[in-house]
C-alpha cells in the first residue's frame, strides 16, 4: 500500500516536532511567512538573532528543501552542508521519499552537521559558497543516476 503524504498543515506540524530542538536547545522561535512575495507556503521558518532555518515540502509530499541562512543574506542548503561534512548522507536527501522521514532525517543531520551555523558561525557559508556551483553539479548528477 502507498504511504499517504502528509496534508500542508500535517507537514507542519511535523516540522514544529522534528526541528524542536531549534527552540529548544538554540534559542530559535518560529516566523510567519512573508505577506510580500509569493512563497512555497508549505514551509515552516526557525529564527534566531543571527539565523534562519527553512523547511520547505516540495513534490506533492515527496521532498523536501531546507536552508540555513545568515540574516544578512548568506545561505547554504543542508544538502551543501552535507556534501562538505557528510557526503554519504546527500543521497537521502536528493531522492524522493516519505516526507515524513525526511524531515526526522534533516532534523538529525542538521543537529549533527551544523551546530555552528545554528549558533551563528558562519565561516562554513565561505566554502559553500566557492564550491556552490560544483556542489550543485554533484547533486544534479547524483539524482540523474
């Protein structure tokens, strides 16, 4: 039997549960979503006085996108994190998949791989951001196989 996706207010709420450590443990509080432009509204936002967290459902329940980001304006998604620190955990990540699941498994890597970004250390965004482009082609090759 097919696993159901989640609903956008049950993804939600799972994201609420999964990423509570951002509250809990880094001082984090939820955000609402901007009003001023169009956005994925499917997502949920994490912010500190340095950082920002989002957690986007995409591929009608079957993805999902997350980034750090600084607040004055550099980012890095989980998966170029990843592909730094953890390479063997990006496969998960570029596949589709029970969101459900995904979003437990981005809650564990992100606490376990970007403690420092979270806590407003930035210095990894300065090798995302000179590998960007190739980070990007390994992942768009890693989802072609």
């Amino acid at each position: 039997m097919a696993t159901s996706h989640p609903t956008p207010e049950e993804f939600k709420q799972l994201c609420l549960r999964e990423f509570a450590f951002l509250t809990e443990q880094f001082g984090f509080s939820t955000e609402p979503l901007p009003t001023s432009e169009i956005i994925n509204p499917v997502q949920v936002r994490f912010v500190s006085p340095t950082t920002r967290v989002r957690v986007e459902g995409r591929a009608w329940g079957e993805s999902i996108w997350v980034s750090l980001e600084s607040l004055s304006g550099r980012w890095a998604r989980l998966v170029d994190i990843l592909a730094i620190r953890t390479p063997e955990l990006v496969t998960l990540f570029t596949e589709r998949g029970d969101q459900r699941l995904l979003l437990q498994q981005a809650a564990i890597a992100m606490k376990e791989n970007a403690s420092d970004v979270l806590r407003g250390d930035f210095g990894l965004f300065d090798i995302v951001e000179t590998h960007r482009q190739q980070l990007h082609q390994r992942l768009r090759d890693n989802t072609a196989t």
